[in-house]
C-alpha cells in the first residue's frame, strides 16, 4: 500500500490511505493493494467499507487494483478461502496463488497495454500472484505473459493486475492511470 503511495506521489499526485467510509469523500481513483485478498475482505466488512465501496466502482470511479486487488474485485474466485466475499465488480473468474509455491514470487518483464497506452517490458513483482481463468464480454485482457496467463484486465474504470508494479520502481502504469483519472474527471465536468 505505501508503494503505491510513493508511486502516485512520485508522480505529482496527491494520495491518501482509505480505511473507513468517509475517507472515500472526494477521491478522484482509487488504488485496491495487493496483500491478502481475506484480509481485504474481513477489513472492508468490518469498517462497513465494502458497499459504498462497490457503489463508487458501479458508478465508474477510476479503480487500479493489484493482486489480492484483482482477487478482491473479481465475480468469481476458482479457489475462494472458506468464507471469502469480494465485491464482484470485476466481470472475472481469478485462482488465487496460480503460480504455486514453487514459482510464489517472481520478477519478470511484461506488455500491457490498452486502447492507445502501451508499454513494453513493464517490470513486475508477482508475489503469490493470481490469474485470471475467464472474463466476460466487457472484459479486456491487457497483459499476457509468454506462458499464457492473463494477468491483467481492463473493465471500463477499472485496471486490475495480478502483480504488483508499485514494487519495481517502472511507473508507467500507474502514470497512465493518472492519465485516466484526468479524462475522468474532464468527462464528469
Ligand atoms: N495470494 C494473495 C491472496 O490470495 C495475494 C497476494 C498478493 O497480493 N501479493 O490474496
């Protein structure tokens, strides 16, 4: 979560932690971190942050989520923890640790790119990363890896990445976030 601060600080913008309903007053994007996707869920719920959450995503506030992120916004979990909601906002079916315990936690380079906004060699930290298995008509795939896993999706507001580019010091993603949240909010007014 820092990292991302960091990264969108970095990049001029100013950013804030959310832990309760009304730190999400006035926020132009939101960032949902990696971590655990449980913890995610069992903290939202216990702050009552869950749905008014979910309502901001519904009505097209820009959302970046990275790992246990894409998890926590996904419709479906192949592999859920006993008990565990998301707020399936994310027309998607995730599996949770895809890449195993052996390969837990890589480094590797990888594309992504939507509409105009492309990026080649995006260093990425994937740390018991997800995959997305399935995805829904509305549903783009931004970035593949050589293997053939999806690890990224862009669903109108939203961008979610199984890995975390906050960690790499590359931040061309979340740049081009930033960039969206500024068409964003050009459209709103
Ligand atoms: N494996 C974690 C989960 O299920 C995600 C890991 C991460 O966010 N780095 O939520």
């Amino acid at each position: 979560m820092d990292e991302h601060l960091i990264a969108l600080e970095t990049l001029g913008a100013q950013a804030r932690k959310v832990r309760v309903p009304r730190d999400l007053e006035g926020l132009d994007g939101i960032v949902i971190p990696g971590g655990e996707s449980t913890v995610l869920d069992k903290l939202a719920r216990a702050f009552n942050l869950a749905e008014p959450l979910a309502a901001l995503i519904r009505e097209g506030l820009p959302i970046l989520a990275t790992c246990a992120g894409l998890i926590y916004l996904a419709k479906h979990v192949d592999n859920p923890a006993r008990g565990q909601c998301t707020l399936e906002t994310l027309d998607a079916t995730v599996r949770r640790n895809a890449f195993g315990t052996q390969r837990a936690s890589f480094d590797t380079t990888v594309d992504v790119g939507w509409g105009s906004a492309v990026f080649t060699g995006v260093q990425a930290s994937f740390i018991r990363a997800p995959i997305v298995t399935e995805v829904g008509s509305a549903v783009q795939a931004i970035a593949v890896l050589k293997s053939g896993e999806v690890v990224g999706v862009r669903q109108d507001n939203i961008i979610a990445l199984s890995f975390h580019p906050e960690e790499t010091g590359d931040y061309r993603i979340h740049q081009a976030w930033l960039n969206l949240i500024k068409n964003h909010a050009e459209q709103v007014i």
